[in-house]
C-alpha cells in the first residue's frame, strides 16, 4: 500500500517536473531563410544541446517547438516572443540579426539541468534603445582573437551577438609587419577576413579601427612623426607614425589605406574608426596639435577613399587622450567640424578613467551622435586578464552614469575572452541604459552558470571588484573562494567544463592564493592555475607578456 502511493506520488511529481522541463525540441524555420536566419536556427539548437543532454528533433514528436520567424515591427531591431500553444513558442522579428536577439532573450531565461531543458517563459516584445552595439577586437600581440582556432572565435561572435551586439571592428597592426606581403600580414588579413565573414553571417556591420598615421615596420626614417607630449606616458608609441605634412609619407599612407580596404572589398566595410593616439599623432609644428588639426584633415582625406570604396561606410572619429595633456584639441575639433562634417558620423569618446567631460559640458563636436570606448581589458591589472575573470560591475555602472544618456552606443576595447562579463555589461546597457549593471551580471549567471547560484556569485563577483587592485587583495578573497566552491556542488556538467566557469572559478582561486601567500604569486596552485588560463587564452606563443597571464618558474 505504502509503496502503491509512493509510487503514484512519484510518477505525479515526474509529470509535474515534465510538464516545464523537456528532453526534446523541434526547432522551426521560414522556408526560405538566409544565412544570418539560419545561423539564428544553429545556435539555437548549439546553446540548448552545450547545455543539455536534449535531442534536437525534426518532426512534431518534439515535446516543445521553438518558432523562428520573420515579422514587420516598428523597429527593424526589436524582437517579438509569444506562445502560439503552451508547448510552442515563436521568437519573430523584422530583421533577421534580431531574431538571433530575441534567441538570446528566450536562452538566457531558460533552464538548464541534468534532466532536461526548461523553455523561458518571458514573453513581450524589446526594442534596442542604443543603434550602434559595437564591440572592438584588438586582434594584435597573439592575444585570443589572433591565437585561438577560428571555430572558437566564431562560437565567441555568436555568444555576442545573442546579447545584441550588432556591429563588430578589428584592427590590422601595421607596425608588426614589415609590409602588406610580409607572410605574417597576409595570415592576418586572411584571419580578418574569416572573423568579418563570421559577424556579418550573424546580421554584424564589420569594420577596421586604424590610426590614420601609423606605417609598417622599417618605414624610412625622415618620415617618421614628431612625438607627441605625452605627461601621462599613455599616449602610445610603437616607433613607426609618420608626419601626414611631409607630401611623401601622406602618400604612402594613402596608399597603404586603399590597399588595406582592397582586401575587405568583397565583403564590404561598414564603418572605419579613425584613431588619435596610442598609436598614433605627430607633434610637428604643421600637425599639431595633432587632435585639432593634423589628424582631421588626414581623416578626412582617408573618409574620403573609404567611401569612394565602400559607398555608404560609417566614419568615425575618435577622440582618445585628446587633451591629455591640455592643448585645445576637442575646441579645434569643434571649429574644424562646424567648417564641414560631412565626411563624418560619430565621434567617439572616453578614457582610461572618467568620461571626457568636453563632450558632455560643451556638446559633441559638430552636434554629431556620441559614441563611448568603454576601457574593459587593461584597466587596473596586468598582464590584461592574467589572473580570469575581471568583473567590474560598479565601475561600469558609474562610468555609465556619467554619460548621462548621451550616448548612442560604443566599442568596448576588448583583448580577450577574460572580460566577457563587462562585454555583456556594455552590451545590455547599450540596450537599455536604464538597467542596472548589477541587474545584468545577475542574468548573466542564471544564463552561464545557473539560477540556483545567483547569490552566491553576485556576492563573488563583488568581492572580485573590490579585490581588483592585485595589491590590495583582502581576506574576502577567502570568503569569495568558498563561495565558488559552495555554487560548484549545483553547477551541471556542462558547465564546470565551460570557459567561463573556469576564469571564475580561477580567478577566486589566485586571489586567495595571493591573499595567503602575503601578495606573492608562489606555490604549485598558482602556477597550475596560469597555465590553465593560459591555455583557454590559446596564449601559449602570445609575444606580448600583457596578454599572457604570469609564468612562474
Ligand atoms: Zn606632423
């Protein structure tokens, strides 16, 4: 009798627990879906099956159905979810980039777990405040973008674009090559390429970061620049920018300009961003200051070629370092662009540490939309994501603040995978800046890691920021670890293997192993540590110490 009861008590409680999580879906596809459609309908089924041991079914045997579709909406960029029956949702937008924000939106309010997969149940439509939901890949120094294997880097675009990044930028670091045939810069080409090809088949608008005056290695001495004053030693210089006054140089740049966009010509470029400093600038007396006038009138001339090969690109004009030391840039900047502008789109500010206030107090120069850089790689720890993860949810909620909505998207500065965290933190306030930076880490950890430890790691990645400084680790980096370790006992299978687990799990370890070793990085822990880091970098050959995590011997 008893076990009779237990028995029909345990067959209810497994109906109860089937009636939300299932073991297979059925994906479904308009017939005559595009490439970025069709790459929405991949990741769909590549996120649920990472995560689960869920089958991907065909046919109408599916326990629940996830309908991708095509709809006209107000705005192009919005995404639609809604039941069509209690076991079928569909996910529509006009644009196919926003079905694939809408994917992100169902996935991210879903479960994962050992026995199956529960479908989110947000339903509503979201519209991106933000137009321009950039991110910056500094492919450079043999960081992840440059090292990791292509596959990897495009699993990374994808997991982007389902946070609703729609534009992606890379940078060709002339100064490592000694030409355009110069084997190594041939591999980077061809690397640029395949990592273009891959955000545009994600809906991305792609694009170069250069700096305007900066050539290859081995560039002949007297048409080199004139430094730059540099007070705060944070302007930049890799030895080979070149004065735009002297006719020869600004030719050749010219020239290395339309040759770099003739290897993007198939594809098309979208945008290019010009860049002042770190690299770049010239301090002689004809550029400078450099902000206000030799850097302008050379972009100009660049924008120019830009759009005579890419009809229609995005320019823009960043203002990095500009005033740093004072010399009348962001006004010259203003009075150049109230002249003519018409070459130009955006301009793009921040800094190192607060938000320049020249555009905030005075107006962005020639009225143009504001775009930020936000810093998420180097700041406050070296080498850049040496020790995982490096949250910095406060930091970029009061950086945020300051721009008090003037912005109308960005680039966060990314070297790597070790800041997906403030990746996601740009991202989701670039679509809605009213959110709470600590709102969004909190749906970044149901999503990665896992509903149940909310707590526990939000708590962790406070403790985190706070010990972020590598001289100031204080005895939470105990508490923090214990934290990871008591969130790991729920964690699933899948996602103890997973990346960003890891650089979590990593980084609470070394800091408590630097906290108890008084400061010093020693001992078999540590070590073992940075090689693992190491190796999810792919930065075993990065020849660049800033971009591989500590070697200890
Ligand atoms: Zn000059």
């Amino acid at each position: 009798m008893y076990s009779a009861i237990m028995k029909i008590f345990l067959l209810t409680f497994i109906a109860l627990q089937g009636f939300s999580q299932v073991q297979t879906v059925r994906i479904i596809m308009p017939e005559d879906a595009g490439i970025v459609m069709k790459n929405a309908g991949r990741i769909l089924a590549a996120q649920i099956t990472g995560r689960t041991d869920v089958k991907i079914v065909k046919d109408a045997s599916a326990q629940f159905t996830i309908e991708l579709a095509k709809e006209q909406t107000k705005d192009p960029e919005s995404y639609h979810i809604a039941d069509k029956t209690k076991t079928h949702v569909k996910i529509s937008a006009a644009e196919d980039a926003a079905v694939l924000y809408g994917v992100g939106r169902f996935l991210r309010t879903s479960r994962y777990d050992k026995n199956g997969f529960t479908p989110g149940t947000w339903r509503g439509t979201s519209a991106p405040k933000g137009k321009v939901r950039g991110m910056y890949f500094a492919t450079h120094f043999g960081n992840f973008y440059e090292a990791a294997p292509i596959e990897e880097v495009q699993k990374y675009v994808e997991d982007m674009a389902l946070w609703g990044i729609n534009h992606l930028v890379i940078h060709f670091a002339t100064w490592q090559y000694t030409s355009f045939y110069d084997a190594e810069a041939q591999k980077a080409l061809t690397r640029s390429r395949q990592i273009m090809g891959i955000a545009k088949a994600c809906g991305m608008k792609v694009g170069l970061l250069q700096v305007p005056n900066q050539g290859f290695k081995f560039t002949k001495n007297e048409w080199l620049n004139t430094p730059v004053p540099d007070d705060l030693r944070r302007r930049g210089h890799l030895g080979v920018n070149l004065d735009p006054s002297n006719e020869q140089a600004k030719l050749l740049l010219k020239e290395n300009w339309a040759y770099l966009l003739d290897q993007f010509r198939d594809m098309g470029i979208d945008l290019a961003v010009f860049w002042p400093y770190d690299e770049g600038g010239c301090g002689c007396d004809q550029c400078w200051p450099w902000g206000a006038r030799g850097y302008p009138v050379l972009c100009k001339e660049l924008a120019a070629i830009t759009q005579e090969k890419s009809p229609g690109v995005n320019i823009i004009l960043s203002t990095w370092m500009y005033d740093t030391p004072p010399a009348g840039e962001w006004e010259g900047l203003s009075k150049f662009l109230n002249q003519d502008k018409i070459w130009l789109n955006y301009i793009m500010a921040d800094a190192h540490e607060d938000f320049p206030r020249y555009p905030l107090d005075k107006g962005v120069p020639g009225g143009l939309p504001l775009l930020n850089f936000p810093e998420i790689s180097m700041w406050g720890q070296w080498p850049w994501g040496g020790y995982g993860a490096n949250p910095l949810t406060n930091r970029f909620q009061r950086l945020w603040n300051q721009t008090n909505n003037k912005v109308s998207g960005g680039f966060p500065y990314s070297e790597g995978i070790y800041e997906d965290m403030n990746k996601v933190i740009c991202a989701q306030l670039y679509w809605e800046g009213s959110r709470q930076t600590s709102d969004i880490v909190k749906e970044y950890i149901a999503y990665e890691y896992s509903p149940d430890v909310v707590n526990e790691l939000s708590r962790v990645i406070e403790i985190l920021e706070a010990n972020h400084n590598r001289k100031q680790i204080k005895a939470t980096a105990i508490e923090a670890f214990d934290l990871v370790q008591r969130a790991e006992q729920k964690l699933s299978a899948q996602t103890l293997k997973s990346w960003r687990w890891r650089i979590l799990y990593l980084r609470a370890l070394i800091d408590r192993e630097i906290y108890e070793h008084n400061g010093k990085l020693e001992g078999e822990v540590i070590k073992a540590a940075f090689n693992e880091l190491t190796e999810i970098y792919y930065a075993q050959k990065a020849f660049n110490m800033s971009v591989k995590p500590p070697v200890i011997k």
